[in-house]
C-alpha cells in the first residue's frame, strides 16, 4: 500500500494567499497515521481532515469528497513520473480554498482517489507536499511530531549551528511540483537521493548509485548502508536496490533522525541530527 500510495502524489500549485502573512512561527502538529506515514490538520469547506505529509509527493493532491465539497470542478490532465518511471496522468482541480493552522492556501490542485489505495486504513482529504509550501520555509521535526512554518527571522535563527547540505529541487508536471534532492558524496561524484517522508519503507538505491557508493544491494533483503552527507557525516540506513529513474528515494526513519530545514524560495536547505531520536 505504502508504495502504491507515494506513486499517487501528483498535483498543481497551491500558493499560500495573503491571508497566509503572519509575524510569527506556526507550529503544525503532526499525528501518526500508518506503515510510519504522518498527518497534518488541513480545513476545508469546513471540515478538518487529516491530509498525509509526504515531502516526495511532488504536489498538493486532493480526494472527490474534498474537491465535491470544495466546489471544485475537476478538468485538463497533469502528468508525473514515479521512481521507478512509469507516467501518471491526473485532472486538475482548483480552485481549492485549505487552511492549516493560521495559514490559508488557495490555488489548483490534483484530483486522485486515494481511498481503493488505503485499504482499511482511515480516510484522508488529500496530501500536503513540499510544493503546499513553495513560498515558504519549512522545518521538518517529525520525531517530535512537528512542522514548522518559519518567519524570516525565526529562519535566521532556526539554521544557527546547523550544517548546510548540498540539495537541489526539481519540478515536474509542468513546473508545478516540487521535490528535494540530498547530495550524497562518493569518491566517483555525488548521488542525489530524494527526501521523501512519505516512503514507510527502507531507503531505495538505483544500481548505479549503489556502484559509485561501493555497497552490495540485493532487490529482496534489506540492508544496511552508511550514506556520507556531506556535514552531517555517515548516516546509516536500512537500503534495498531498486531499478529508478533517481539514484534513490530516502525514507521517514531518515528525515525523522534529523531536523530539517528548507527554504523553498532560495532552494537551500540546513540539518542537524535530532537530539529527540525515534
């Protein structure tokens, strides 16, 4: 289900409105939800659900119920690729009014049926991406269960004594999605591996990059890797070798052993291992 689900995350800009302007941090609890995924409260046409965080998940998506109940008339197509490349087509939906916390975002989004996904699992409204975020910076703490909206000053002070990592974003469908690369350094060059929270699963390693690392993979039994960060130093991981269109995928038990900084406007990112370990 975990994969399934991550491959579903395709959607449009959601630019956070003028209503969004604050003079403070916001603080935004994130709760468990399941194969290790985490949810975030999001207000819509005035319910709150539980919308997944997956900083893999490229964009904003949005289920029927809460395009339905938002007004929101799906058409035109976005197209994605997952990891492991196959193409995902999607409706557009939007305009789409969300709320999370004092924040208000509004824009289009992508229209996917998450529910013949989650099995048994409970429902959600959608997902909350880095792209949700594009004008933003962000902190991911998710061992404390939190994310954190920052202002410009409490940024300046937030990355205070944290290591700048070498990071690229990309976009697909469009330019409209947004996802984050982690330069890993090897004696041949750097790999670059996405951050992705919403991957419950070992980290993914593409063979070649597992070749520049010097590691033995096998695609069936999960192993351990010591990946070398660049500031941060090795970071061991449980890996499995996976054919992809990426040199790798990272996972939450990743993102959560660290706290994560991301200014989504300059494409520049800072961590620091998290005192509070899973």
């Amino acid at each position: 289900m975990r994969s399934r689900l991550r491959e579903a995350a395709v959607l449009y800009a959601l630019p956070l409105c003028a209503a969004g302007a604050r003079a403070q941090a916001v603080e935004l609890p994130l709760r468990p939800y399941v194969a290790g995924l985490t949810t975030v409260a999001v207000g819509v046409a005035g319910d709150t659900l539980p919308f997944i965080l997956d900083t893999g998940g490229g964009i904003t998506l949005v289920t029927p119920r809460v395009a339905e109940r938002a007004g929101c008339t799906p058409f035109g197509r976005t197209v994605a690729f997952r990891a492991v490349g196959e193409r995902l087509d999607m409706p557009r939906c939007g305009p789409v009014r969300l709320s999370l916390g004092p924040l208000t975002l509004q824009g289009e989004a992508a229209y996917f049926d998450l529910a013949r996904l989650l099995g048994g699992a409970p429902p959600v409204g959608g997902l909350v991406t880095l792209q949700t975020f594009q004008d933003r910076a962000i902190t991911l703490d998710l061992a404390r269960g939190r994310l954190v909206v920052e202002t410009d000053a409490s940024l300046a002070e937030r990355v205070r004594g944290m290591t700048p990592l070498k990071v690229r974003l990309a976009h697909q469908a469009g330019g409209a999605s947004v996802d984050l690369f982690l330069g890993i350094e090897t004696p041949q060059g750097t790999v670059w591996m996405e951050v992705d929270s919403g991957n419950g699963g070992p980290v993914m390693i593409s063979p070649p990059a597992a070749l520049q690392l010097g590691v033995a993979l096998d695609e069936r039994e999960i192993r351990p890797v010591r990946l070398p960060v660049a500031g941060l130093g090795a970071v061991e991981v449980r890996a499995i070798r996976r054919d992809l269109i990426y040199d790798g995928l990272l996972n939450a038990d990743f993102v959560r052993g660290m706290l994560l900084t991301v200014d989504l406007r300059s494409g520049r990112a800072w961590a620091k291992l998290n005192p509070v370990q899973p």
